[in-house]
C-alpha cells in the first residue's frame, strides 16, 4: 500500500516538472511556424515584386510617335503646360521635374529600355537641347530633333556617356555652348519627347541633320516640319 502511495505522488510530482517544459516547447513550436511563415512571407513578397517589375519593364511598349493615340496626346497636352525652370543653380531641382514628368514610365525603367545608355546629366542636356533648337513647336517636331540626338549618339556608342559625347562633339549642336541652353525653360512635353526618342526610332535611323529654313545641301533631304528641316545622311 505504502510503495502505491509513493509511486502515485512520484508519478505527480514529475507531472508537475514537465508542464513547464511542454508548454514551452509548444511556444517554441508556434513561434517556430510563425518565423517560418513570416520568412516565406517576406521571400514570397519579394520574388512577387521582382517579378513585377520585370513584367513592367519588358511589358512597356514605346510609342509611335508618327501615330499616336487620343489618351497619349491627352496626356502629352498636359505635359505641355507642366513647365521645367532651367536656371545654373537648380539641376537637381529639375532632374526631379524631369523624371516626374515622364508619360508612363520611370526614370529607371527609361534607362534600362533606352537604345542608347543614358545619365541623368545627359536626359537634362538632350531636353534642353531639343527646346532650344526646336522651340514651342509640335510633339512630332521635338520628338524628330531628339531623334537626330539619339542617331548621332550611336556613333558614340563605346563610350560611357553616348549621347552628352554627340550633344557636346564639336561643331555639332552650337547651342549647348549658348548661354540660353541654362536659363530656357523646358516643359513636359519636351521631356517626352526626347524620353520616346530614345526609347524607339519612328524615322530612319540615318535622320542625322536639321536646320532651320532649308535643306543642307550636301544631305538626303527627308521631311520638314515647323521651319525644321531633317536629312538622311
């Protein structure tokens, strides 16, 4: 009877002791499930968004700029009225405006699609090339003079910086050494313009000349539009 008692009070006693060894290892068990699934969670998320924006940069089509759609031009007519102000001491100020203006696309998304490597100092060069030397004309005019950049630039396609290499080669865009080129505005409009340019050709890839009033005599004559006129080399 005595060795039944104490076989019965042993057998409670070690009950006892292992309640709190169970209960923790069944807090370790729950925190265990729940550092797994937060961890397949974060990975999950993680792949998701890399998988997106891969679809969102291979998806992007660039436009035609010969044939645009009514909601494109709705949007580039808004852009016409977001104007840039160009002054020697705000760059950063105005990249910012510049990449906030792009129709569609981010500024990452531009450099990696782009036929031709891009900077930021580049992008803010071509669009205040393209303003000065086309003025306030027609989106398809702007669009054809950032064009012209982007085909100069191919010659130049070795080096790091492609087309401030075409925008500054000597005896080309006489502007860029023009004090206006800091203190001309630039608008929305401008900066799609070159930012379609660069993403895909809507003319020859030989369209390497303009000029205001007429053609260069020694050139393919092409097209002329708003007192600019393109030639094929």
């Amino acid at each position: 009877m005595f060795k039944k008692s104490l076989i019965a009070v042993t057998a409670v006693f070690l009950a006892i002791l292992m309640v709190p060894t169970i209960k923790a290892s069944a807090e370790n068990a729950v925190s265990g499930s729940a550092i797994v699934t937060e961890s397949l969670a974060t990975t999950g998320s993680s792949i998701t968004l890399k998988k997106a924006r891969k679809v969102r940069k291979s998806g992007y089509r660039p436009v035609n700029a010969k044939k645009l759609s009514a909601s494109y031009k709705k949007k580039l007519r808004k852009q016409k009225k977001n104007w840039i102000g160009v002054s020697y001491g705000n760059y950063k100020s105005r990249v910012k405006a510049e990449q906030k203006s792009l129709i569609d696309i981010s500024w990452e998304e531009l450099k990696a699609n782009s036929q031709v490597k891009i900077t930021k100092k580049a992008f803010d060069l071509m669009c205040r090339v393209v303003q000065c030397e086309a003025g306030d004309v027609r989106y398809t005019t702007k669009e054809m003079t950032a064009e012209v950049i982007v085909n100069r630039a191919r010659s130049y396609k070795g080096s790091s910086d492609p087309v401030y290499k075409a925008l500054t080669a000597k005896h080309q865009f006489s502007v860029v050494r023009m004090s206006r080129i800091h203190t001309n505005d630039i608008n929305g409009e401008t900066v799609n313009a070159c930012k379609d340019a660069l993403l895909k050709n809507s003319h020859p890839k030989n369209l390497k000349f303009f000029r205001a009033g007429y053609y260069f005599s020694w050139a393919k004559p092409y097209t002329h539009a708003d007192g600019t006129y393109f030639s094929l080399a």
